[in-house]
C-alpha cells in the first residue's frame, strides 16, 4: 500500500472510526519488523519547548508501559494507555537480542490514534520517530 496516514492536524486522535484518512507520500519508509514486546517508556518533554527550559521535577512527568507492534530503522509503532501529545519525547527502552538486556533511546511521538473500539476507554496507537 503506497502513502501514509496524513498529517497529525489532519486527524481526529478521539474518533472511535475506522475511517482515517491517508494521504499519498514520497516520502521513503525503511521496512517494519514485527515486534510484539512490553516497552518502558518515560515522558520527556515537547520538541516545541527545550529541555533547559523545563525545571528539573517536570523533566520526566510520566513513566508507563506499552506494548510495541512493529519496528523500523526510523521509528516504532506502540501501543499505549496514556495518550501522548504530537511532538512529545520519549525515553523508550527498547529490548535487544540479548536476553535481559535494553537499550534506551529517544524518539518524537509523530502521530497518534485512539483505538477504535468503544470497550477500551483509552487506548492508543502511537507512532514513534527515533531521535538520533
């Protein structure tokens, strides 16, 4: 399937429709992986405002878990319980190969959407641009 969800203005994060709008993109997208695992996770802040605007209690206002559906290159989609705001940073703590082991990373909530089912109160799925 060519295009990409539209952009985040463009989209309506509470509507319990399966109708979302795509829009067609040049955009270049590295191939998903599968990956069906929990993924701690920490709120930073907004890329709208700097971290050294922010005073230190505020600079990590949320810790939760989600439940990560497939990975990239570039990003991760999530699943998640808290709904995160467009441009907000994250901590996640991404798991590896090896047994026990997490690598924590950085990454931009790009877009998000409320699942649509009415039985779940608040549900989202996010997606997550890795910072670099």
């Amino acid at each position: 399937m060519e295009g990409t969800a539209g952009p985040p203005e463009e989209m309506d994060e509470n509507t319990s429709s399966w109708e979302w709008p795509v829009a067609e993109s040049r955009q270049q997208h590295a191939e998903r992986v599968a990956l069906l695992r929990p993924i701690l996770y920490d709120v930073l802040y907004d890329m709208d405002m700097s971290l050294a605007q922010k005073p230190p209690e505020a600079r990590v206002a949320l810790q939760g878990k989600g439940l990560s559906l497939n990975v990239s290159s570039g990003g991760m989609l999530l699943l998640m319980e808290h709904q995160p705001k467009v441009n907000q940073v994250l901590r996640i703590h991404v798991p590896t190969p090896v047994s026990m082991a997490e690598t924590p990373t950085l990454a931009e909530v790009r877009w998000m959407r409320k699942l649509p089912f009415e039985m779940f109160y608040a549900i989202y799925f996010v997606g997550l641009k890795f910072l670099l």
